[in-house]
C-alpha cells in the first residue's frame, strides 16, 4: 500500500520535477544566471525529496502532500537569500584562507554574516516545524521531527560526500 500511495505521489508531483530538469540550452547566459538557475533546480528535487519522504512516513494523501510541499516551497523562499548569504560569506572566507589579500580584512564581517544566516535559517526551521506539525496529532508530529532531522543529515552527508570529505562518526553504544 505504501508503494501505491508514494508512485500515486510521485505521479502527481511530476511536473515538478520536470521543471527542475536542467536546460541544456544555456547559451548566451552568463555564469551568474546558470549558477541561479541550477541552485533552483536542486532546491525543488531536494523539496520533492523531502515531500516524498515526509508523505510516506506521514502516510499523507495527495491533498495534504501537495499542501505540504506548498508550505515546503515558501519556507524555501524565506531560506533562499539566507542560504545565498552564507554561501557569499563562504566564498570570501575561502579566498581570505588561500592568501587573497583583498579578502582578508574581510574574514571577520563575513564569519560574521555566515553565522547570522545560519541563526535565521536555523529560526526558519523551527518556524517552518511549527507550520507543518500543528494540525498532526503527538506520534506523527515525532516522525515529522524524526523525517526533518533525517533527511537534513543526509543532504550534509551527501554534500560531505560530494566534496570528498565525509565525516569519521562515533560508534553507536
């Protein structure tokens, strides 16, 4: 039944994914626009990956799923220019730490910046918690923490991984 339930989901939110699909006719735009362009795309497959996820241990139907991703989606609007914010922040602290002498009377103010992004986003987590856990009874309102908590771990590890770093983790007692 499960499977019936998520291919049904996976049906109905196709066109967005669709829509994430990147364009290969990229010429004449500059590396600004693409680099946007390409963030988008990965913000809606993670947003369609998470709306799977939570509709599936959620045992959502397609109604309350399409209005989970709605909620999804505008707390990924409020993320975006945060999320912007930390990657300019670290951008200038990685030229400052390769020897870029223009960037490093800025390492403090952009540390700075990246953290307080940081605070916002985590602020837009516990709001975004809030939006979507207020109509769901106690045991389903712990697996979406469980879910939110699960699937923000695996986007760090798959970005850890993707950089080629991935983190030695303590063993389970």
């Amino acid at each position: 039944m499960k499977r019936t339930r998520r291919a049904a989901l996976a049906l109905v939110l196709l066109p967005w994914v669709a829509l994430a699909q990147p364009h290969r006719d990229d010429k004449g735009k500059d590396g600004g626009a693409r680099d946007a362009e390409r963030i988008e795309r990965v913000e809606k497959r993670q947003r369609l990956r998470q709306v799977l996820e939570l509709s599936d241990a959620l045992e959502l139907d397609n109604a309350q799923a399409l209005k989970l991703e709605e909620t999804l989606r505008r707390f990924d609007e409020r993320r975006r220019p945060l999320r912007e914010q930390v990657r300019d922040a670290a951008r200038t602290l990685h030229q400052a730490a390769r020897g870029d002498a223009a960037a490093q009377p800025q390492v403090d103010a952009a540390a700075q910046r990246a953290f307080e992004a940081r605070e916002r986003i985590a602020a837009l987590d516990k709001e975004m918690y809030l939006a979507l856990a207020k109509e769901l009874p106690p045991a389903k309102r712990a697996l979406l923490a469980l879910t939110l908590a699960r699937s923000e771990g695996k986007l760090k590890l798959g970005k850890w991984k993707r950089n080629g770093v991935v983190p030695e983790l303590p063993p389970i007692d």
